[in-house]
C-alpha cells in the first residue's frame, strides 16, 4: 500500500457528543480506505467519541482494512481509561 492510499484526519480537540456525528459522517465518506487517526490535540474524549472510534475500528477490522492512531494525547490515553477501555483494544501502547 502506498502512503498516498491511507486517509489522515485528525481528532478533535474534544471528541464530544456533536463532534462524534460529525466523525461518523466523516469516516463514512472514507468507509474502508486506510484510515490514520492523530489524537495529538485531543483534550478530551466522551462515550459517544469512544463509541464512534470503536464501531470504525471494528467495521474496519473485519474488512482487514487499517485504521490506526497517531500520537494520542496524554488526555486521550486517560478518557480511555476513564471510561474501562483498553489501549491495546485500539492498537495502543500504554508504556
């Protein structure tokens, strides 16, 4: 795969419950494509946020397609936690 197929969007600063409508709509439009999440500027992250990144990685999984996560901020790593989610379920390191 080249670089140029993967689709890289960044997160929202906070992943709210509107902002998660409008991701959902948005990785509609690349449905399946290789997908790059940067969670870099991420302050925070809300159920809904964490119930729209899960069902993409799960829709995307299951068509072996990638979908990936960049730089997560350290508040995502802790709304992860947060809310009993495991970093490795979203392909993440904690260390």
């Amino acid at each position: 795969m080249r670089q140029s197929d993967i689709v890289n969007l960044a997160l929202e600063p906070r992943l709210t419950q509107k902002n998660a409508a409008n991701l959902a709509a948005t990785l509609a439009g690349h449905r399946y494509r290789p997908i790059n999440l940067d969670a870099s500027a991420v302050i925070h992250v809300g159920a809904p946020g964490f119930e729209v990144l899960l069902a993409a990685m799960r829709g995307w999984m299951e068509k072996s397609v990638e979908f990936t996560f960049t730089d997560p901020s350290e508040s995502f790593m802790d709304d992860l936690a947060r809310i009993g989610l495991v970093a490795e379920e979203f392909g993440l390191n904690e260390g």
